[in-house]
C-alpha cells in the first residue's frame, strides 16, 4: 500500500502452481537417473520454475510501471529481505521476491527519469503521520492504525506509506526553485547530469579552440 491508500494485491506465484510443481518433482525421483525419461522429467521441473520466475518478474514489471505512473518521486524502505526470508513467513517472503522488486523498481524509475531513493524503516509502523508520536510496537496481527494522541485512525500499511513518504521528502534538501539536492542513495535518470557534461565538455572545446588558434598578424 502507498501513501495514498493505493493498494495492489500481492500474487502468490509459487503458491498456486506449487501442487503441479511437487507432481512434476515425485514423478522425476522415480526415474532412473541419467536415463532419457529422467532428463525429461527433470526438463518439466525446470520449464515450470522458469514460469513461475518470469510471471513473478512480469507482475514486478507490470507493478512497477503502474506505481511511476501514479508519482515522480518513489520512495522504498531499506529492509533486509534476506533476513526477513529466514523467519517463518520465509516461503511467502521468497514467493512475493520483494527484493526483486525493489530493484527493478528503481530500474524502472531511473529508466523514465522518476526519483527514486530508499529511507530508513526502522518503526515507520509505530510512528503517527499526523502528529509524529511514538504509538508503541504493533503485533503483526494488529492492522488498524489508532493515535491516542490525536486520534488520527487509518490502515497500519497507509500509515506506514505516509511516514516513508515523510522521510523521503525530509531526505531531498531543496537548493533553490530549479534544482534540489538528491541524497547519495538516490536513483535519478541521467538526462539532466548528461546535458550539463555536454556543456561543460562543450565550453571546455571552445576555450581549448580559442587557446590554441594563433593570432592573427596585425
């Protein structure tokens, strides 16, 4: 979910083909090894995994498109996900490729010259986006957002995306009125940095030009 309450369900890719992918594994562990039926075998065990692996990645294209439609600045949350995928919500955090997607996220926004940076996540769940007070750990259970001091109340992901956005925002040091000071570990598309190279590599030709021509005699 995002700061503006745009949600986008998560596609369980492995989940839904995981009962023909353990028909296909049990059928190849019966086969005589190295045999020609083996091959084969371990052959449909192999084109099934690539189908699940390039659904997944087209959704994360598909998603990622949809969300630099919606914005021109997109900020992600700096989580491990390795060591999320070791706890026991592992095979649903490897089935959603969360990492996947972050990365081909800010693919996509340097591609279409969106901003794209990450902040950090530390309790952007226990934080209000109203007020900014501290509202305690939240078990994961607990999906309703509830200020006690404002009593500002909202989903915990819609609250989560807009002190992400905050962050972010806090994160872009604006300069002047036509450029902005970009933190180190943003993604920005190259446009700007390559027009401002030419530039400078074209007054660097005229100076060079103009020291180098002799005068001309009096």
């Amino acid at each position: 979910m995002t700061s503006d309450n745009f949600r986008v369900e998560p596609a369980k890719f492995f989940r839904e083909l995981q009962s023909r992918l353990k028909v296909l594994q049990r059928r190849a562990s019966r086969k005589n090894k190295r045999s020609k039926n083996w091959e084969k075998a371990q052959l449909k065990v192999a084109r099934l995994h690539h189908q699940i692996s390039n659904t997944r990645k087209n959704f994360h294209f598909q998603t990622s498109h949809l969300l630099c439609d919606r914005a021109d600045m997109i900020f992600a949350e700096d989580i491990n996900f390795k060591m999320t995928a070791r706890g026991f919500l592992g095979k649903e955090m490897l089935d959603g490729g969360f990492g996947q997607f972050r990365d081909l996220l800010s693919w996509v926004c340097w591609k279409r010259g969106k901003y794209f940076a990450q902040v950090d996540h530390k309790y952007t769940s226990q934080i209000c986006p109203e007020c900014g007070t501290h509202t305690g750990k939240k078990e994961l259970t607990e999906r309703v957002h509830v200020c006690d001091e404002c009593g500002y109340s909202t989903s915990r992901d819609h609250a989560s995306g807009r002190v992400i956005l905050q962050r972010g925002l806090n994160s872009v040091v604006p300069m002047d009125c036509r450029e902005r000071k970009l933190s180190g570990n943003g993604v920005l598309s190259g446009v700007l940095c390559l027009d401002k190279c030419r530039s400078r590599n074209a007054n660097s030709r005229e100076l060079e030009a103009y020291v180098c021509t002799p005068k001309e005699s009096a």
